[in-house]
C-alpha cells in the first residue's frame, strides 16, 4: 500500500469520513413514497396538455385560424392584452415605486390590496368593476352623466378588466425589482441637483428595466388569457368584446374544433412566455 494510501485507509477504519469524496449537494434516490406521487403530479399536470396536442385538428388548423370569428377574437385579444399592458405599466411601475421607496403608515395593507386580485375570483372582480364602473355604479355614474363614458359592454370594458386581473403582476414584479436594487444611486443623482422624477426616470428606470419588461410579459400574459372578469364586466359580443378565452368557451358548444385550435394559440403564448423569463423564475441545478 502507498503512503498516500495510509491515512485515507486508517481514517476509514476510524469511520472517519474520506476528505474530498464528499461533495455538497450531492444527489441521492428518491424514496418510492416521493417518487410515485410526484410522477402522478406530473402526469396529472401534463396529461390535458398533451391531449390538446394529439387531438389537435392539425390538417384543418390553418383553416380554423384564419376563419373570420376565430380572426375576430384572436385581433380583439391581442389589442386588448397590449391596450391592458400599457395601462398596467403607466400605473402599476409608480404604484410599485411608492411601495419599494416611500414608507407611510398602512402601507402594509395596500399592498395586499394591490395583490388581491390576484386570488380574488375573476368573476367577483367583474362583479365589483360593475359596481364601481357601470352605468350606475360609484364611478360609472359621473363618468355617464359629466363625460358621457360607459364602460361596461364595450371594447373599452375589456381593457379595463384585463388591467385589473393583470396589473398586480407587473406591481409586484416590478416592486421586487426595485427593492433589490440599490437606492444609493438615486441618492447620489439627487444630491447632484437632480429631482427625484429626474432620478427615478434617468437612474432608477434603466436599472430596473429587466424587471419592468418581465413584470409587462406577465401582464400581458394575464390579460391575455382573462375570462371571468372580461365576460360578467365586459359581455361576450363577437368582434366587440369576445376576446380568445371567450371565444373557446362559445365554440365548444358548436365548433369543437375551433375552440381547440385557440385553445392551441392560447397555450403555444404561455410556453412562450414561461421560455423567456425562465432566467427570472428558475435558477439553476
């Protein structure tokens, strides 16, 4: 035996562990108890996707797309989800501001009133968007009576609705981003003479700009695929107010196959929005 070889010897005959076998992190089996429930978890989670995918109506998905209704609902939703998003971003990132910078007292409940529509029932937030903003809601009355505005069952509706299921997403996206970058940088504009307006739109904006857009792709991914809100606040009229989720749930009772080809665009944009901000929600192994 060589004498590299002696003490590593001796140490396991003390039941010493060898220096430098041992690594951190290091991977072991996974119990049968983990492992069956979690492949069942998967499976669960996969299985209505891959059936999308197989019963898919591939030879006649051309078609079904560019047929005048499902045209109608796919223009409607995607100027509705970016209308919803530039709504989101001018109130949402100085919303998330005064979160991250300022401290006042119950700042602690708005924020989780901020985030509520974010387990709140979508259709009890159209509920209350009509109370609020309907002809005779709190809001909706003055804005009828002085400016002649009604929201509700018009294309306008939509965009309203989308903006509040969607917007806490960009708020808090956007919130955690500020919180982690350093305020010392607008600290150090303002005492060069700058305004905070100055700081925040020169200094802060570009820093948290990665922030912003990953915060805007969620929104607009939100806003996209809204149904309950949309239908109670907004209604379901074609080419007015039926966006895509709408529309699916109309042709599954008439045209299956129309409604699983938005169903198909509806899940090919989620894909595509879980690929491009995969660097801010996944670390890796």
């Amino acid at each position: 035996m060589t004498a590299t070889g002696k003490p590593a010897a001796a140490a396991s005959l003390r039941g010493e562990p060898r220096r430098g076998r041992v690594r951190s992190g290091t991977r072991r089996g996974v119990p049968l108890p983990l492992l069956l429930p979690a492949l069942l978890g998967l499976a669960f989670l996969l299985l209505p996707l891959l059936a999308l995918v197989v019963r898919a109506p591939w030879s006649t998905l051309p078609d079904q797309l560019t047929s005048t209704e499902v045209w109608q609902a796919l223009r409607l939703s995607l100027l509705c989800a970016t209308c919803a998003t530039l709504v989101s971003l001018v109130l949402g990132v100085p919303l998330a501001w005064v979160l991250a910078r300022t401290d006042f007292p119950g700042r602690g409940l708005v924020r989780a009133l901020v985030t509520l529509p974010l387990v709140l029932p979508p259709v009890v937030g159209g509920v209350a968007l009509l109370l609020a903003l309907g002809r005779n809601g709190v809001v909706g009355q003055w804005l009828d009576d002085w400016f002649g505005v009604t929201l509700p069952f018009t294309t306008a509706g939509v965009v309203v609705a989308e903006a509040f299921v969607a917007m806490p997403f960009l708020v808090i996206s956007v919130e955690g981003t500020l919180r982690a970058a350093d305020p010392r940088y607008e600290e150090a504009a303002t005492t060069l003479g700058a305004s905070r307006f100055t700081a925040f739109r020169r200094v802060t904006l570009p820093l948290i700009a990665p922030g912003v857009a990953a915060g805007a792709v969620l929104a607009w991914a939100r806003a996209l695929g809204e149904f309950g809100a949309t239908i109670t606040f907004a209604g379901n009229f074609p080419g007015r107010t039926q966006t895509m989720p709408l529309s699916v749930y109309l042709a599954m009772q008439s045209n299956p196959e129309a409604a699983i080809a938005l169903s198909l665009v509806l899940l090919a944009v989620s894909i595509a929005v879980l690929a491009g901000l995969r660097d801010r929600w996944m670390t890796a192994s």
